[in-house]
C-alpha cells in the first residue's frame, strides 16, 4: 500500500495488516496488573485493509479491533478485523472496491453480479464496541452493529431481533442507564431526517422508538443521557448523500443557524423541550445530570464542524475543549462556560455516574501545540468537584486513546478504580497504561507493553466478566 497521500494514515494512524495473540508470558509489564479484575477492556477503531482511493477522517477505514483480556492478574492481547460483508467482498477480489463516505464511487457491476456487497456505503464496523445485554457489539452510525463473540470473531449484521429497520442507522454511541441497565440509543437513516430515539431493556430487547422530528438531516454523533431525559446536539451540520455521490464534498456548516439542544423525556409521554444557542459543534458527550431545575451536560465543544476547515490536509487545528453547559428547564436559559483549556477529546466517566452527579471525567489530552504532529500526548483527569485538571503526559510525540474508566469490583468510589487506555510513544512501542483513577498524575501503577504496533483508534469500553475461552462470567 501507498498511504503516501493520506495525512490520517500516517506515523501511527497507519493501519497494521496482522491479527495477532500475544499470550500472558510474551507481554512485558511493568508494575502490577490489578488482580480483581476478569474482563476485557477492548477498543475499535478504523484500520483499512486495502490502499483506499479516499479517506475521510474519522469516519473511512475497516473496523479492527483490539483487546486485551484480564483474569486473575494475567493478560491476553488479541486484534481482529470486523469482516464486515463489504471487507469480505474486498478481499475475494483483492482490492479496493468501494469509496469513502466523503466520496461514494458506484459499485463494479462485475461485484453486484458475483454477488458482492452492492451498497456503496461501507459499513465500517469501526467506530465502537459495546458489551450490552450478553451482545458484544462493534458499532458505526451508518448502518447496523456487527455481533461478535467474545473472542473477537464476527458472527455477522445484528438488527435487535428484528427491531431495526431496513435503512436504519444505529448510533455508535449510546448510554447504558446504571439504574435500569436500559441501553439508551437511536436511529438516523441516510434516506430522511428521521431520528428515533430507541430504548432496548437489560437484555438488549427492545423497548420502545420516540420519535424526534427535524427539517434536515444533521450531524449527530452521540447522544446524553440523565435520570429523565436523553438530550441531544443538533449543530448545523450536515451531510449531503447527493453531493458524495457527484464526488463533491458533502459536509455542510451553517452557523448563521444555531445549535439546538434538545431535552426528550425518556419515557416518551411528553413533549421535547428545545433551547437555542449560538452554533458550536460537538462529536462527545461526557455526562450530564439534572440539578433541581436545571441539566448540567459536560461536553467537548469544537467550535465548527472539523470538515470543513481542513478537509484531506490531516492537520486540525480547531481548539477541543471541556465544556459545561447548563440548561434551564423554566427558563430557557443556556449557559454555556469553558471548564478547562487544555486539548482534550474522547472524554469519559465511571459508567456508574452514567447521568448522575459525580467528579470525575478523564479525556485524551495534549499539553503541546498542536502542529502537524497530531495527537494527544497525555491522559486528562478532570474533577469537577475541585474546577482542576490534571495530566500525565506519556511523552512529547507519544498518542494516547480514550481512556476509560474501569471500576474496581471492591468499591462505589470513583476514585478507586483504573483508568485505562492504549498509547503509542516513539521509542517505547505500544502499552496499555493502567492508571490510578483517583490520581492520575503518579503515572502508570501498570503499563502492559504489546510487542509490534496498535495504531490510533476511536472507542473503547471494559466489558465486566468477558474472557476469551468460555463466554461471559
Ligand atoms: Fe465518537
């Protein structure tokens, strides 16, 4: 491959072409993997498997996942493509055969007729993946999830037992209520501004649709929620299918419009509650939780949609930064107020405060500029409690992923649980950093060092009890 002419598939946004195990006694630690923990914590993200003839960063690139299982102290580090109809079809031919979301190319009729995948929209697989309900899921918000099995293996398209639609779009990201265990999602579709909320119970069957309605169909990546309500940004940004299709760009940002923030009562028995604010844009949520008469949502806020200033030069530029809104639900009134200044993305919280008060957040960060060496250097904790944010910077050039937080089994306290997440520092390879929730700044207490590379992603999450032989605990 000649990835020569795409800035996102360089250093280490490269994509790796083996799937590997790498056993417990061939995995290098330093410091001490916590004991209490049997699961996995395992992370999606886009790895193309053929040279592609355009690429739209973060949303081209085959699904590949990488895992690492825990169980009494001991590790196991696995990747796997999804193999996704449209990567199969690609390798039966040897090529690439299909465009990019930034630009569809009608499909070879020799591929329809040797019965290939016939959608030009590539379903990616590559954007999440999410333990709910006994499924493990990798997710992209353009089509259906791919189901897995725990050992990484994919088992095919999975359209909740039939509760999906045809054309219907599942986001990748939706909240787990730590309440219910409800699974708190929605669908768009490419075809119409349709958008459905969709509520699956604690056993990934489905609940109940709430229909929202909108004129256009925006860009909406991920979605809060709180005690009561799911809320949701609708930036003026759009994606236009007719412009993919004649090859032009098809990201659209109108900020003489707005953005609206909508408040829908998740019991779906009255009416959304809609407030407008001066147009920002925002791929992630961190949490958000209601306080007497107001929702507080904590967020990372970008200030246009990042397509359009930089499209194909891989140098982003645009500031990303914590913010925390207030919404008041008698008044109207927004409040919209930078919680930190630090560079920060991916933002997540103990999936226990999941639409709660709580103090903590934890981010991908960067304390340097941020110049034609993309990414983020350091681990963010950031507590709300106290209005400070802490870093643990892994080195200058080093890129760290989403860090999540793994809760120890042996405590409701936030801030006695990990915090982990894959980095890669020139010089030093590929780990897993293992981090002290509560204290971030002491640097690792494990790094789990993975011979060869693991290349810059997107989601991750821990899925409590999932090991690699036997299924779920
Ligand atoms: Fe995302």
């Amino acid at each position: 491959m000649d990835l020569s002419a795409f800035p996102y598939l360089q250093g280490n946004y490269a994509p790796v072409d083996e799937e590997r195990d790498v056993a417990n006694g061939e995995l290098r630690v330093e410091g001490e993997v916590p004991r209490q923990l049997t699961g996995a914590y395992m992370r999606d993200g886009a790895n193309v498997a053929f040279q592609p003839n355009h690429y739209v960063y973060p949303l081209d690139g085959d699904g590949m996942i990488h895992a690492m299982y825990f169980n009494d102290g001991r590790v196991h580090y696995r990747n796997r493509w999804v193999q996704t109809s449209h990567l199969q079809t690609e390798r039966k031919f040897g090529r690439t055969l299909y465009g990019s979301v930034g630009k569809l190319l009608e499909v070879p009729q020799e591929v329809v007729d040797a019965g290939g995948e016939p959608n030009p929209v590539r379903n990616t697989a590559n954007t999440n993946v999410l333990y709910h309900g006994g499924k493990l899921l990798a997710m992209w918000e353009g089509g259906f999830p791919h189901l897995l099995n725990n050992d990484l293996s994919t088992v095919g398209l999975y359209d909740y037992d039939g509760a999906l639609q045809p054309g219907d779009a599942l986001t990748a990201h939706p909240k787990v209520c730590p309440d219910t265990g409800q699974l708190i999602s929605c669908t768009q579709r490419w075809d119409s501004p349709a958008y459905n909320v969709q509520i699956f119970d604690r056993n990934a069957k489905h609940l109940r649709t709430i229909p929202v309605e909108f004129p256009r169909k925006g860009i909406i990546h991920d979605l809060q929620i709180t005690e009561n309500y799911v809320v949701i940004f609708y930036a003026p940004a759009f994606h236009s299918l007719e412009r993919a299709m004649r090859g032009e760009d098809p990201f659209l940002w109108e900020p003489e419009q707005g953005t609206r923030i909508v408040v829908i009562p998740r019991d779906g028995r009255s009416e959304n509650i809609v407030f407008e604010t001066d147009a920002f844009f925002s791929w992630h949520f961190c949490n958000g939780f209601e306080s007497g008469g107001l929702i507080v949502i904590d967020y990372i806020w970008i200030n246009s949609i990042p397509f359009t200033q930089a499209q194909g030069t891989g140098v982003e530029k645009q500031p990303r930064r914590m913010f925390r809104m207030t919404l008041d639900l008698a008044s109207k009134a927004v409040t919209n107020e930078q919680f930190s200044d630090i560079f920060s993305e991916f933002s997540r919280v103990d999936e226990r405060r999941m639409g709660k008060h709580y103090r903590y957040a934890f981010a991908a960060s960067s304390n340097r500029d941020w110049g034609d060496a993309h990414g983020y250097n350091c681990t963010g904790q950031f507590d709300f409690e106290r209005g400070s944010t802490q870093l643990w910077e892994y080195g200058p050039e080093a890129n760290a992923g989403e860090p999540v937080h793994v809760p120890n089994p042996d405590s409701e306290r936030e801030e006695d649980g990990w915090v982990m997440c894959f980095v890669h520092n020139p010089g030093e390879g590929a780990f897993l950093s293992v981090l002290s929730a509560g204290d971030v700044s002491r640097g690792p207490v494990a790094k789990i060092h993975i011979p060869g590379r693991v290349p810059n992603g997107f989601h991750a999450n821990w899925m409590p009890g999932v090991t690699l032989r036997g299924g779920s605990a």
